[in-house]
C-alpha cells in the first residue's frame, strides 16, 4: 500500500469512527503528501456542509478590556507586560457596540477581556441582563477567564447563554510550560466542566505551535475535547508578540492548523468551530482557507476603533483599523468569493 492509499484510508476511518488515534495524528499532520491532505480537507468540508451547508455564523467580538490579572507567558495582555495601553469600556460603550452591531445583522454579541477585577459580578450581570433586555433575540457569549462557579451561575442567571474557555493544552507539562505557577490545567478544566454544568454551550481550544506543543499534546487537548463535549472549540495559531516571555519563540503555521480544524470537524461532525483572527493574521486569506477546512463561524470584530490596537494579544493583529461595518462587509465578500454565505441568526449548535 502507497503511503497515499494508507492516509487516505486513516481520513474514511476517522470519518466513519469519529476517533483518532495518536499514530494516525502523527501521520496526518506529519505527512507532506499534499494530495492526502487535499483530501482530509475534503472530506472536512463535506462534513461541515451536512450540518450547516454553506452557512456562516457570524459573532460580533467586542474586547471590552484589556486589563488582566494573569500572567500567561504567551499573551500580550498579560499583567506583568508594562507596554501595554490598558483600557476598559463602560456599559455605555459595550451597548453602543451591540447597537452598531444589531443593525449590521449580528445576533450574537461575544464579550471578550482578560482577567479584570473592575468588572465585578455585579458589573457583568449588568451588562449581560442589559444586552439581553434590549436584544432578547441574540446570544450573548462571555469569554473573560476563569471565575467561581457561583460567579458563572449568576452571569447564566443574568442571561448569558454561551461561554468561552479555551483550555490551552490538555498536557500538564505543557501547561505549566506555557502559564505561571499559579494558574492549574486543573482549575482551567473544572472551570470547563462547571460551565456545562451550569447549562452554557461551551467553547474549549487551543493554539496551534504554541512553545513546547508536540503531537503527543495535541492528542492529549483532542482526547479532552472528546471526554468534554463542547458545542465549541477554538483554534488559531500561537503568533508570538514581541512584549513577552515568547517574543522570539517561532509562531505556529497556517498549514497544521488547518489539518486540525479539519480533523476536529472529522471527530465532532456538528460543532461549532471559529476560523479565528490569527489564521487570518498569518495568512491574508487564513480564514477563508479555515471555512474550506470544515470551519463554520467567524468572528469579526465590533470594538470601537479607537481601542483596536490596543486589545494586542499578539503581533500584527488584523483589522484594527477597520469600523464595525467595514469589517462585517469584508467579511460577507470574503465568504461569498468561497461561496459561503454569512447569515443573520443566533447560529446556535446544531442539537439536531
Ligand atoms: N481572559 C480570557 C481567557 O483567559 O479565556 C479571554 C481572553 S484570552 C486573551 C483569549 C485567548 O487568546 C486565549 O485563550 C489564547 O488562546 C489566545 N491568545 C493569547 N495570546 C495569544 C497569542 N500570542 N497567539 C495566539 N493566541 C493567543
């Protein structure tokens, strides 16, 4: 059997068994025949296509603060970079970005921030109830850190319906090679677990390259994706940024994670998967490229301008320049030139 024939019966047997085992992960993103990995996005986008056809989910990101308390070695808001511009926006200013949003079409609002203390309990049941209040036909998703499980029920409470918590990497090791001493892959995945409990759609992930990531780890995070369950996961390529421990760390490429997004749609036929800013930041047409893969959502983003540039997670972010509108367009015609087509609903996991 030609090592051609062999992958391309390893993609039809994850397709069939939805599983993966770690000689066969070693093999996919390790194989340089370019025509089985033609293939595994084939057979990814079809995947996709059973569920949500040519639909796109759109979500409007607002980056609400780029305060945080914790000190991951790989991001660029992480409380120990004094480089950082740190803003915050008022209630004001987040409802003024769902307005702007509302009428362009967007039906879920995903607050993003780091860790950031001001923004007590209280504080984010405010904003939650006073977004639902006006736009009760959207979902509001909240991705801003690990908190106490009470904390997660009362933002629920408040209306929120979704939440993101990328885990990072299912490796202890890795873990700890990438975050403080203070912070534990075991609260992270406690965190995960309450928040399912709680009733949300989840969102775990991971980045792609990020310092220390092997084959061995990344089987590891798709092992744990597979116990958890989510309704989401979200992947994008580490990209290093120059203010932190990781500045001259090498950034993780386009090509594996597309060979990834395509092999979580393999295993989780329904779920929702982002082709995220920082595909589209390593590659002009990265997330074009990520929907072609099995990707179904993208998440253009509604901060206002002014604060953009600020919200520097890694180097060379894209559209930071852009208004909301601007972005929302762009975004309709960069799916349209794939023939995909951005629609206007909640987009929720497809329980079906
Ligand atoms: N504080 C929240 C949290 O911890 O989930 C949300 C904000 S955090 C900045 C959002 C995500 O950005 C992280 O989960 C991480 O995967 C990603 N991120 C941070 N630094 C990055 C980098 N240098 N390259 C790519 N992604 C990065």
């Amino acid at each position: 059997m030609t090592d051609n024939t062999a992958i391309i019966k390893i993609i039809d047997e994850i397709t069939a068994c939805r599983n993966i085992t770690l000689e066969q992960l070693h093999m996919l993103l390790e194989t340089d025949d370019m025509q089985a990995v033609d293939y595994l996005r084939k057979r990814a986008s079809e995947k996709a296509h059973e569920t949500y056809g040519n639909q796109v989910f759109i979500r409007g990101l607002i980056e609400f603060t780029n305060y945080c308390k914790n000190d991951c070695l790989y991001c660029g808001i992480r409380h120990s970079n004094t480089h950082a511009d740190r803003y915050r926006l008022s209630t004001e200013q987040i409802m003024a970005c769902c307005e702007s949003g509302y009428e362009l079409g967007f039906r879920t609002f995903v607050l993003q921030g780091g860790e950031d203390p001001y923004y007590t309990d209280e504080r984010i049941c405010e904003i939650v109830s006073g977004i639902k209040a006006k736009y009760p036909d959207c979902a509001v998703t909240l991705s801003i850190g690990e908190k106490s499980k009470e904390s997660y029920q009362s933002y629920f409470d408040a209306g929120a319906d979704r939440y993101l918590l990328r885990h990072e990497t299912a490796d202890e090791k890795h873990y700890s090679r990438l975050h403080p001493a203070e912070m534990s892959l075991e609260n992270r995945k406690q965190c995960l677990w309450d928040l399912k409990e709680i009733g949300y759609q989840v969102g775990c992930g991971f980045m792609v390259g990020s310092p220390g990531q092997t084959v061995e780890t990344l089987y590891e995070d798709l092992q744990f994706i597979k116990e958890l369950e989510p309704h989401m996961v979200g992947i994008g390529p580490f990209i290093s940024q120059k203010d932190t421990p990781f500045a001259n760390e090498k950034s993780g490429t386009m090509d594996e994670t597309l060979r990834l997004l395509s092999i979580i749609r393999l295993i989780h036929p329904k779920v929702l998967l982002p082709a995220t800013t920082a595909l589209g930041t390593i590659h002009p047409l990265g997330r074009e490229k990520g929907i072609q893969s099995g990707a179904n959502v993208v998440m253009p983003n509604l901060s206002p301008v002014n604060v953009r540039d600020k919200y520097k997670l890694y180097d060379n972010k894209i559209c930071t320049g852009d208004e909301a509108a601007e972005c929302r367009y762009c975004m309709e015609n960069r799916m349209k030139s794939i023939g995909y087509q951005v629609v206007v609903s909640r987009g929720d996991y497809a329980n079906f």
